[in-house]
C-alpha cells in the first residue's frame, strides 16, 4: 500500500520561506483545499502565530479561502494560552474569513475577548465580534 | 463625582443616561436592580404592544365608569414595561394584570350591575387577558435571551452604548446558534459589553463603565478581576505605554518589538525561531513595518544595552525588509532559550527587558 509522503514542501522551512507559501498558493489554485493542505493545516497556521516572520501574512492570506476546515486548528490556538498567537491569527486570519467560518469561532472567541491580556487578542477579538454584529443584517 | 455628574457627558451631543422614576440609582455593582429608563428601549418581543395609553374609553355614553377605573389599572400594571424590563419588571406585571382580572371577573357577577354595564366590562377582560399573554411572551423572550443577573447588567451597559437594536443584535444570532446555556449567554454578552467599553471611552464614560465591566467579567469568569499593569518591568510586568526606562542614546541603535514586554513576547519560539538566516528574536529597525504586520504597540529595545551574550543581526531580504535578529552567538543556546518561553524568566530574556527604551503604540509617537 502507498503511503502518501507528508507535502513538506507546502510547509515552510523557516521563517523566511516564501518559496514554500509560493508553492502552497499554486497547490492550491490548482488542486484546492486538498487533503495534502488540510493535513499539514495545523503546520501552516503555527507560521502565523508571530507576526514578525515574513511567512506569516503571506501564510495567512493565502489560506483565507479555507473556510470551515480551518474551525478546528483555529479552535486550537484560540483555547491556548497563548495570547501572542491568538492575536496574530485573529489579526491577520480569523478576521478575513467568511461570516460563517467566524461563526462556528465565537465562544472560542467569546473566551479570548473576556481573558485580559497584554497581547491584544482580548481586544482584537472584541473588535471581530463587534465588527461581525455589526456586519449582520440578520436583525 | 456626584451621579449626575457621572451620568453627563459634556459636549458629546449624546443623551445622558436618565433613570427611570425618583426612585431609580444607579448601579453600583453586578447584581444591582437598577432600573434605567431609556428612549426606545424594548426588550421583549411584542412589548412595545404593552405601552400604557392605549387603551381609550369606548367613546359610547352608555359606557359606565367602572371600565375607565379598570383601564386605569390595566395601565398602572403594564407602567412600568414601557421603560427597561427585567424579569421582576414583567412578572410583576402579570401579577398586576391577574389582579385586575380577578375583580372585572368579580364585577362580572355583580348583581348590582346592570346588563349592560357587564357587558362593557368583557371588552375589558378580554384586555386583561391579551395584556398578559403579551407579558408572558416577553418574559420567555426575556429569560431565553438574558443568561442571568451578570448578563442582564451587561445588556444594560450594551442598551446605553449601542441601544437596543444592537443589543439585539449581539443576543439574537447566539441564540440561534445554539449557545443557549447561561454561561454561554453570559460570556457572549459580556464579549459584547466588553467592545462596548470603547464606545464608553469615546463617551467619556470610561471610568463609569469600566469599573462595573470589571466586576461582570470576575463574576462570569468566577474570579477576581486581575490587576492589570500593577506590576513592575523589573518584576516581569507590563510596561506601560511609554513609560521610558531609561535615556535614549544617540549613538545607539533601536529595534522594535511589536507586542508587549511579557517574558513570552520577548522569548523566541520553538522550533519556529531555530531554523533559517533570520533565526533568533524577531524585530524590526522600521516601526513602520512593526504596524504594517498588524502590531498595535511595540517595544522599542536599545540594541546597544542587549548585553555581551545577545547580538542583534539586520538580515532583512530587500531594502523594505528591516528584519533583525536578536540571538545569542550559538544555536544551544538558541534553543535554551526557546525552551524557556514556557516557564519565563530566561537571563536572555532578562536582558531583552533591560534593553527596552519605552513601550510606545503605533504609529509611533516622537520619543520624548
């Protein structure tokens, strides 16, 4: 039986590797949000997670069409301690995506907003929550 | 500061907060029962419906007075939810309302009454009767939207922020969602008072709101509210926005750190900070490019107080790329202190503290 090597070269190397983003841009242009892309997922978004790194916006914007395979990594790092990482995925991330993608995110978005930090990810994701109230035309 | 003081807001243009009767306060914690009239507000569906002075004597002459007194009645019931409601304000009401029925139905086997006065009076009781279903309508609608005491001051604070429909707006789609445990409810509306302390802000309410915020977000949290900013750089603690450590010197160079000055923030990450030219500590010598990668505050770290174990290397990939590193001058102990970013309190981590001129928001401020 063939055993489907991991797509490495979808993951960057380092923090500075845009080739890899490059590839994983065309994978997915090409072949969607394939199995290849959902399964090194949680690989991709912990380049996201420090806004520092060249990798990380680029990363972000070209998986911004994922949708809802993205609810369960993005769920990860939201319930982490890490507030760092929450502010740098709802920044460039969990903003961008669509209505219902943030959606299926809100109580994991409802506890970063009421866990005081010094990061911003408290702030930031009041402001998505705000921003999605006030994008509703559901009223 | 004197309530109405408090309840002002100067020059805003904004309608100040009014209370509901002379009887009303303010609140002074979570689990007050301020009442707050406000312009509009109507919490419960179908309660506008239960407004007072619509009901008007039948313009027949042949009408008794014993309806108009019972109107009368009907209206002193339902008074009160034309103003902001909570849960005691609608059952009282339908406490009220049963009362008033009870003695039109009393009326109605009034051998005193002519014919024609019982049959003035039904009209009524079918009121009565209309009057409490929408009251009861309403406190379903209030109790499946409000998650309890913390919640119902939470939407209080939201009604004053945004008014009503907004509160709506953030209770309404949770619901749907299928968030409907009172907890949940809770943190979903104390997440949306919480964005709304920005509007109290602008407001000039801040220290009006803030205070009580505090208090819900302990109460839903089950914890003390946590000092912020209370302790010093020295210690581990934030620094403030800047508070300047120490003189700018002119011979040295700056790099920015977006972020706080958590031991975290200024800790690399395993194995994300190990790998690659830019290995180390990520900063930046632009601030410019701190904001452009979505930072709102940063650090800004003197490189010439990094000490003899820290160097800092400009390895940015073009003329727009400031990139530079912060590492020590081998990869173990690069690791080590990644691998302290858990714990904290690496002496690296220390001496990037040190280092650290000013915190400042972005877009920067000129150094004082």
């Amino acid at each position: 039986m063939a055993i489907q090597a991991t797509p490495r070269h979808l993951v960057p190397a380092n923090k500075d590797d845009l080739s890899a983003v490059e590839e994983l841009r065309l994978h997915i242009q090409q072949f969607g949000f394939d199995l290849q892309v959902v399964s090194v997922l949680p690989q991709l978004l912990s380049w996201i997670v420090d806004l520092h790194w060249p990798v990380a916006s680029e990363l972000a914007h070209t998986l911004r069409g994922a949708g809802e395979i993205l609810v369960e990594p993005l769920r990860e790092i939201l319930q982490s301690s890490d507030a760092g990482a929450q502010f740098a995925i709802i920044t460039v991330l969990v903003r961008r995506l669509n209505n219902e993608t943030i959606s299926a995110l809100l109580p994991a978005l409802c506890r970063v907003a009421l866990t005081l930090d010094e990061e911003g990810a408290s702030e930031a994701a009041s402001e998505l929550i705000g921003s999605l109230v006030a994008r509703s035309t559901d009223f | 500061m004197s309530t109405s003081e408090q309840a002002r807001v100067p020059g805003t243009g904004h309608e100040p907060l009014r209370t509901a009767s002379p009887g009303g306060t303010r609140p002074t914690s979570a689990g007050s029962t301020m009442r707050l009239q406000l312009r509009g507000l109507s919490y419960a569906h179908g309660s506008t419906l239960l407004a007072p002075v619509q009901l008007k004597p039948p313009e027949s002459p042949t009408v008794p007075a014993t309806p108009e007194g019972g109107r009368d009645k009907i209206d002193a019931c339902v008074q009160p939810l034309s103003g902001y409601q909570e849960e005691a304000t609608f059952t009282e009401a339908i406490q009220c309302l049963n009362g008033v029925g009870a003695d039109v139905s009393d009326a109605l086997f009034d051998k005193s009454l002519t014919p024609q006065q019982r049959l003035a009076l039904r009209p009524l009781l079918d009121e009565v009767g209309r009057r409490i279903a929408i009251a009861e309508q309403g406190l379903a609608d209030f109790r499946d939207r409000e998650g309890g005491p913390q919640a119902s001051n939470v939407t209080r604070i939201l009604a004053l922020a945004f008014g009503e429909n907004t509160v709506g707006m953030h209770l309404r789609p949770r619901a749907r969602e299928g968030i409907r445990g009172s907890n949940a409810m809770r943190l979903a509306a104390a997440t949306a008072a919480y964005g709304a302390t920005k509007v109290f802000d602008r407001w000039a309410l801040g220290s009006f709101a803030s205070n009580w915020l505090d208090e819900i977000f302990a109460d839903v949290r089950g914890e003390a509210a946590p000092p912020v900013g209370e302790t010093s750089p020295e210690q581990g603690g934030p620094l403030l926005r800047n508070e300047q450590v120490h003189e700018r010197d002119p011979n040295s160079q700056y790099v920015y750190r977006g972020g706080s000055a958590t031991d975290q923030n200024l800790t690399p990450r395993a194995p994300q900070d190990l790998t690659g030219d830019k290995r180390g500590l990520s900063t930046f010598s632009s601030p410019e490019q701190v904001e452009k990668n979505g930072f709102k505050k940063a650090q800004e770290i003197d490189v010439g107080r990094l000490g003899d174990e820290l160097d800092a290397i400009p390895n940015g990939s073009g003329p727009n790329d400031s990139h530079v590193s912060i590492r020590p001058d081998n990869d173990v102990k690069l690791l080590d202190w990644a691998n302290s970013r858990a714990s904290g309190g690496h002496t690296y981590t220390a001496a990037v503290r040190r280092a650290i001129l000013r915190e400042t928001k972005l877009p920067i401020e000129q150094p004082r």
